[in-house]
C-alpha cells in the first residue's frame, strides 16, 4: 500500500489484512482509470479508502486516502498516517486485489 497508519495501537499493514475489502474499477477516459479501495472494520465501523487514479499516458498515479467513521459510536482515532516511499518511473503499477 502506499500509506500507513496506526489505528487502536496497531499497524495498518496488520489491521488491513485482517478487514473485508472491496475493490472498484472506473475508467474515466481513455487515458486514466479510477481503482478504489475501500477496508471496514466490522468492530468499530471505521472505514479505510484508497482513491488511485492510474494515467495509461504519463508514469504517474494520484491517490488519496479517507478515513471515515460509519459506525454509531466514536472509533479510535487513526494516528501516524503517512505516505510509503514508492519507486521512482519508470515502473508501472499494477492494482492487485485479494480477497
């Protein structure tokens, strides 16, 4: 992933293993394509989205990451978010999704 976070004392690297994701897929125009990736925690509610937008013309990927409370009590507060270093173009990057 190209973030982490602490999230009720745990690494995201850990909790994002653990937690149902879904994945989505939208082209918006013939040169980027729009991935999601959404993670919730049954327990809390918190809810841990990945907007990536792929350019097919130039070596570059956007994304930003959400974090949103969709439970009905207060969640812990994620802490310690930050960017992953990602290699430098020429590389492609490729979405894989499992489970």
């Amino acid at each position: 992933m190209p973030f982490s976070f602490v999230y009720d004392g745990k690494a995201s690297e850990a909790l994002l293993g653990e937690w149902p994701k879904k994945v989505e897929t939208k082209k918006l125009d013939a040169n980027r394509t729009e991935h999601t990736l959404r993670w919730t925690d049954s327990k809390s509610g918190l809810e841990v989205r990945c907007v990536a937008v792929d350019h097919a013309d130039y070596p570059a990927v956007e994304w930003t990451v959400y974090f949103k409370n969709t439970g009905t009590n207060n969640t812990p507060i994620p802490t310690a978010a930050a960017a992953s270093r990602l290699p430098a173009a020429p590389h492609r990057f490729v979405f894989a999704t499992s489970n």
